[in-house]
C-alpha cells in the first residue's frame, strides 16, 4: 500500500510533503490510474492531511484518507526568482475520512 501525506502549517494550504521517501510518484500514478485505465480498488491509496504547529513538528491533529483516486495533476506556479521547493497540486477523489486529534 502507498500512503501520501499532506502537510498543513496553521493557514496554510495543504502540500505534498516532499521529503518523505515513502511519497510515490503522482505522476505514474496519474498515468497509470487515469490514462492506462488500471484504477479499481486495489490501485487507490489510503493517506492523511497533517495539521502541524508553527515548528514543523507537532502535531495537531489529522484528517485519514481511505480509497483515494487521482484524476488531475499540475504544476503549482513559484514567484519568479524564488528558490522554493517545486510543488504539484493533485485533483484526488476520497470515499471516507477520519479525523484523529492528539490527546492532551
């Protein structure tokens, strides 16, 4: 099973966390579940929205993702001149979530 996470800093926009080494790759995933046609059950992934506070660490609270699809991929624009770490934006479909919160 492949898992994706996204990460979210407190109002921010959700981004695929780039460093994890278990990240596949979106696009032979898009390629393959989308253009190959090869998208029944076994080809969704499960993941997670991570809440995290200002220090990048802790973790607030998460949103599972179970049975999800990709249907859409593109590169999100950077500030001309900015060295920013290259991001995508992924169009996924989700048949149910969970929200898990840290306890106190």
């Amino acid at each position: 099973m492949h898992v994706f996470v996204f990460q979210i800093v407190e109002g921010n926009r959700p981004t695929l966390d780039p460093c994890r080494s278990d990240q596949p790759n979106r696009y032979d995933w898009l390629n393959d579940f989308l253009v190959q046609g090869r998208n029944g059950q076994d080809k969704e992934r499960d993941g997670a929205i991570v809440y995290l506070s200002q220090d990048l660490k802790t973790e607030l609270g998460r949103i599972n993702l179970f049975s999800c699809g990709i249907f859409g991929l593109e590169p999100v624009k950077a500030e001309a001149g900015s060295e920013s770490i290259r991001r995508v934006a992924a169009d996924l479909y989700c048949e149910r979530m969970q929200l898990q919160v840290p306890k106190s």
